[in-house]
C-alpha cells in the first residue's frame, strides 16, 4: 500500500508534502545499468514513436512503458545483477528512455516537410537540430523546475508523471495498490489493443447531426485518455472540451452555412465547401484557428508564470553563489532539490547561441540564434505548465511549432528572406524549438516522477541528458532509413518536357528494382511549384541531354504507393510536416491565412477577459473533438465518483479511481506502441472478418467504453476491486 500522498488536497501547502524515499535516505540511482538500459529503451520507444508521427501525426508518451519495461527487465536478470533495482533506479531508466519519444515527435513533425519543399533529408542537419533542441528543452527545464514541479504540487496535476510515480511505487510494494495498477494495466492493454491493433471496434465513434449542417459528435474511446481526463479532474476536462465544442459545433458549421453556396474554393481550401466534410473543414480553416488560439494562450500563460519562473531562477542563482562561497549553504540543500548548476544553463545557454550561429547549413546570425533560444525557453515553459495541466497526451507541440513557425516567418519577411535557402533556416528554426518544447514537455513530467518518488534532480536531468544525445543521433538514421525504405524510383508516365541542367547537379545511381538493369549514374534535379513549366513538383533523375529518365518518390508524403513491378511499399504521410511546409511557404510568399490565426488570438483574449484558462481551451479548439471527449468523460468520472457517490475528495491521488486510471494510461499506450510494431509486419486486422459489421457499429464501440467507465466509477468509488486505500 501507498503511504505517500502523490498530490497536495486542496489548502495544504505543498512544502510539507514528504516523497516516498525520504530526502535523508540514499540509496542506489544514477547506476550504469540504469542509465545503460534507459538509453536503449529510449532508442527503442524513439524508433516507434517515429514511426506513428509519420503516420498519424502523434505519438504517445513512453514513460510508463519503459518504467513498466525497467521493473520487469530488471527482475528477469536479477541473477546478473545480484539485486533487484531499486525505485530510484528504475525512475532513472525511464527518464532516460522517455527522450527518445519526445525527440522523435519534434523530428517527426518538423523535419520531413524538407522533402515536401523539393530538398534532399540531410543526416547531419536532422541530427544537428535534434541535438540543438533535446539540449535546449532540458536547460530551459532546469531553473523552471522549482516553479512548475515543486511550488505548484496540488495545482499542475502532470496525469501521466503522477502515473508513472504511482507504477514504480505499486512495482516496489505490491500489494493490493499494485493490483488496481496492474489490472489497469491488463484491462488497458487488452481494449486498446482489441480496437487499435485488431480493429474488433472502433476507435473512433463519430456520428453527423443532421439537424445541425456540419456538426458532428465523435470521441477516441482510449483507456488512457480516459485515465488522462480522471487524473486531471473535472474543470480542465471541462474546458479543453469547451475548445472542442466551440470547432466542432461554432466554428465548422458556420463555415458550411456561410460558404455551402459559394461557386469557387475558399483559400486556403482548395474545394467547394459544399464537397468539404466536417474533417476536411477543420483541417483547412479551423487548424489555424487553433494554432492562433494556443500561441496567444501560451503566452499569456507564460507572462502569467513569470514571477514564479524569476523567483525559481533568483532561487538558482542564489544556490549557486552559495557553492561559489563555498559556505555551509551547500550541504544545507537537501538531495530531492538539488538541481544541475545555473551555471550549466547560462554557459550552456551561450553554447547554443554559439553553435547555431556558426553551422553553416542553418544560415543564421547571432542575434537570430539569440532568439532561437528565447523561443525555446518561451516554449518549453509553456509546454511544461500545459503538460502539467493536460498531460502530455493532449499537449498541443505542433501547436506550438506553428506559432515559432508564423513567427520566424514573419521575421524573414519583414527582413526580405524568402529565398529557397531561408525555407531550411525557418524550418530548422522550428525543428529546434518544436524538440525543445517536446523535450521540456517530457522532462517536466519525470520531474514530477522524481518529486514524488523522491528522485535526485540532478541525477534526472542527466539521465535525460544522456537519453537525448544517445536517441538524436538515431532519429536521424531511422528517419532517413524509413524514407528510403519507401521510396519508389519510377519510369513511368514522364513528362514530356526536357529538365534545365546548369552542371551543378549531382550525381546519383538508380535505387531499387530498376538497379538491377540500369547502373548508370543520372543527375538528380529537384522540381520546386511552379518552377519548370510542364514539370510538376517532384525529384527526378535525367541524363545529360535533360532527358528526364526516373521520377524520385520519397517514402515520406510520395504520392505512389507501389514500384513499377507492382511490389507495394510502405509511404508516409507526415501530416503534421505538410502543415509545417505548407505556413513556410505559406508565410514567405505572403499567401497564409493570418485572419483565421488572428481569429484564434482574438479567442483567447476573449476567454482570458471571462477569467478562463485560455491555454486548455485553445488546446481543445487545435484538438478534434475525438481528442477531448474521452478526456471529459474522465474528468466527469471524477466528478461524480467524488461529490455524488463517495462525497469525499481526501483520497487524492492515492485513491482507486487514480490507481487504475494510471494503469489505463500505462495498459493503452503500450498497446498503441506494440500494435503499430506488429502492424509492421502483419496484418492483425481480424475484427472485420470475425465480427462482421459490428466491428465498424459507433453503438458497438460506444457501449464498450461506456462499461469501461462504468467500471471506474465503480472502483473509484470503492464498490469493485476494493483497495486498502479507499
């Protein structure tokens, strides 16, 4: 059984809150073999995590799997090691590993849009900026960890650190805590992968009000953004739906009414409105409507935040006048405050002003690489308080990329930089700060592992540290792997016209099938919009008459799906990465949208002029509705479970209702990861051919999740799989 209170109750001040390894204790953590298997897991989680950016567009958060992973690994091979690990120990792998999945969604949804803008995927740039962001999201989180982690405890819920916490806790004790994680856990794991990976129910229930034009109500039937909405509790589910309700019932349907009628596309769109679904509509305005909502919202919350941030850093810079003194202050700091020195920040802060303005493919000077790093620490404190709120889940970092995104374009064009070149250093730009942001998002929740546990945070934030370089230099290799792995080299259906050579080009041999029989070497020419009458878009491969003899698909957003033998290849989509290329080009030829982002800015003015949290409602507007339902399902769960049936709040974040949400956080993101592995490989599609048309029924799929909540009411409220607990 817990005895640690993993969240302050109302009115109690969070400094007499006590971790689960007292302060004073000391035991092993910041051992090789933890640091050694959390950077390999990271490896792992960060290829996979790659992966689904590439597909869907997002990933999930790998804590609780690699703390799940630690704990079982680890006892496996007690013999080699001759001890179990202890739970500082496995807070340590699963910190480290936890880099790997952030790093490769800020990778994901930055860095393929260089393809989609008609330029070669460069290792050394892909690694360049994800070493350059995971160094920057960490720095940035050091001084902003007193404010956010330790004096907001009871205020910043952070759902899937305080999961995490609960797992190594319940992994160390067992008991009947453990139970209601780990049979969370098998519950999750099981449901998620029944409707993720074999499809026998739907993921996503939606259904059309046909009494309502363009209206629609939907919800991603997740475990674990059901345990998200039941750990965060009622009022930020509340608001994050209102965003939701505001695109999916306001916004998209007064779009259909005022454009259903209109004769020609309305750009951005390039289709009538009247043959545009709800889901075409979102992405084609509301999206920017969004990204303009949660660039204000983040940074009214930012200056919201500044005094704590300026007290957090004053207390930093006092620590480290104390050890400069040399005084007695030093062994004064207890181990669970003890942060990496400020020093390291501001030196290494320095550092990267000074290593991206002297890399020469980001084109940047000193004053920009400045303001490369403020929007990093803008960002990544920002993504820190909304992963505190939110959890990581649902932290909207593309969001965020799109503001940096609008914001470094807008600079350039105030400057007169829209050449071919400037596209790269914008990108990279957002690359940088988008992993920064993912990183800081990331960190924060182990923080708050750590907090609660009783972790070293200095120990940690080396830990991450090593997990971030390790996995950056991977995430390019694997980035690079998969596009090539897709990449269709084709002969046919060639256009006509002859391609201008200047001599420049490279020089490049024929890949894939057609290498068998043509082993010459061609020069390889890219196509931008517009650029080559009679040429689309694209990379070719011509011969020294301009001939043009191959088209050059990539694996990544390549629009074919099969080489000319007929073997199928895998492609990938990058949604979020032709976002990116779509507001640089967008921006730099001064054709983007900026009345539906201003639009989205005026939203958050309003909310924060009614006193609501801009922030979380902005999340929810950038959100499909399918995203915040099934979080404000959770949060009503909790709603009812404690002011209607148990009328008693006390239990914290040691109640049953907790402990299995945790597990259901920990069970459905292990599913997501396993089944798209899997998926690689085979097709575990077998609902359609076992089930029929129940397994694509919305009623089917709606009653499964309605009984998953029922089931945690119940145990929330102590009436099922009653703990000691309770």
């Amino acid at each position: 059984m817990s005895t640690t209170k993993l969240a302050a109750p109302p009115g109690e001040n969070p400094a007499d809150f006590q971790p689960y390894v007292h302060p004073d204790k000391v035991i092993p953590e910041f051992t090789w073999s933890a640091v050694a298997l959390g950077a390999i897991l990271g490896i792992v989680f960060g290829a996979s995590s790659l992966y689904l950016v590439l597909k869907v567009g997002m990933t999930v958060s790998a804590s609780i799997p690699i703390a799940v992973l630690s704990i079982t690994l680890f006892r496996a091979f007690r013999p080699i090691f001759g001890r179990n690990a202890t739970i500082l120990e496995n807070n340590i792998v699963q910190t480290t590993g936890s880099a790997g999945e952030s790093i490769a969604f800020g990778v994901g949804v930055t860095m393929p849009a260089i393809l989609i803008l008609g330029y070669n995927l460069e290792y050394l740039r892909v690694a360049l900026v994800a070493v350059l962001g995971g160094i920057l999201g960490i720095l940035m989180m050091i001084p902003l960890r007193r404010a956010f982690i330790v004096k907001q405890h009871g205020k910043l819920a952070y759902p899937e650190g305080t999961a995490c916490a609960e797992v190594l806790i319940v992994g160390e004790e067992g008991g009947t805590s453990a139970k209601l994680v780990f049979s969370g856990f098998g519950i999750g794991f099981l449901y998620w992968f029944l409707a993720n990976g074999m499809r026998f129910f739907k993921e996503i229930p939606e259904r059309a009000l046909g009494f309502f034009k363009g209206a629609t109500v939907s919800a991603e039937i997740a475990p674990h953004l059901l345990g998200v909405g039941y750990i965060i509790g009622t009022r930020i589910s509340c608001i994050m739906v209102g965003g939701g309700v505001l695109a999916a019932w306001v916004l998209t349907p007064a779009i259909v009414f005022f454009g259903e009628r209109l004769g020609a596309p309305l750009y951005p769109a390039e289709r009538l409105i009247s043959a545009m679904s709800p889901a075409e509509i979102r992405s084609s305005y509301v999206l920017y409507i969004g990204a303009g909502a949660v660039a204000a919202g983040g940074i009214i919350s930012m200056i919201q935040a500044l005094p704590m941030i300026f007290a957090s850093i004053r207390s930093g810079l006092k620590d480290l006048a104390a050890r400069s003194a040399g005084g007695a202050a030093v062994g004064a700091v207890v181990r669970t405050d003890r942060d990496l020195s400020m020093k390291l920040v501001l030196f290494g802060a320095l550092a990267l002003v000074l290593a991206i303005w002297v890399a020469p493919m980001l084109h940047m000077n000193a004053l920009g690489a400045a303001c490369i790093v403020l929007f990093g620490f803008l960002f990544v404190t920002v993504s820190s308080r909304l992963t505190g709120e939110i959890g990581s889940s649902s932290n909207p970092i593309s969001g965020m990329t799109v503001a940096t995104l609008l914001m470094t374009c807008l600079i350039f064009l105030a400057l007169g930089w829209t050449g071919g070149n400037y596209k790269l250093t914008a990108l990279s730009v957002a690359g940088i700060v988008c992993i920064a942001a993912s990183n800081g998002g990331t960190t924060s929740q182990d923080l708050k592992t750590g907090f609660l546990v009783g972790g070293t945070p200095r120990y940690m934030q080396l830990g991450i540290l090593v997990g971030a370089l390790t996995s950056a230099f991977v995430i390019g290799i694997t980035l690079i792997v998969l596009n090539d792995g897709g990449t269709v080299y084709s002969s046919k259906n060639l256009p006509e016209a002859t391609m201008p050579l200047t001599g420049k080009e490279e020089k490049e041999p024929v890949r894939g099938p057609h290498a068998v029989e043509d082993q010459g070497l061609y020069f390889a020419k890219h196509v931008r919009v517009g650029e080559v009458p009679g040429i689309p878009a694209g990379k070719y491969l011509a011969d020294e008459t301009g001939k043009i003899r191959y088209l050059v698909d990539p694996g990544v957003n390549g629009r074919l799906r099969e080489q000319d033998n007929g073997a199928p290849v895998q492609k990938y989509d990058a949604p979020k990465a032709a976002l990116m290329s779509f507001i640089i080009d967008g921006t730099l030829s001064r054709d983007l949208p900026m009345s539906l982002i201003l639009l989205g800015v005026a939203i958050a003015l309003v909310l924060e002029l009614a006193g609501i949290p801009s922030l979380p409602f902005a999340v929810g507007v950038y959100l499909p509705l399918s995203a915040s339902a099934p979080i404000f399902v959770g949060g009503m769960a909790r709603w009812l479970v404690e002011k209607k049936l148990t009328r008693d709040s006390a239990g914290g974040e040691t109640s049953p209702g907790v402990l299995l949400s945790s597990g259901f956080i920990a069970g459905g993101t292990i599913a997501g990861i396993v089944g798209a592995l899997l998926g690689l490989r085979w097709n575990l599609a077998l609902g359609p051919r076992v089930l029929g048309g129940l397994a694509g029924s919305d009623v089917f799929a709606t009653i499964l999740f309605g009984l998953l909540t029922v089931m945690l009411i119940l145990v929330g409220a102590g009436k099922l799989m009653r703990s000691k607990n309770a």
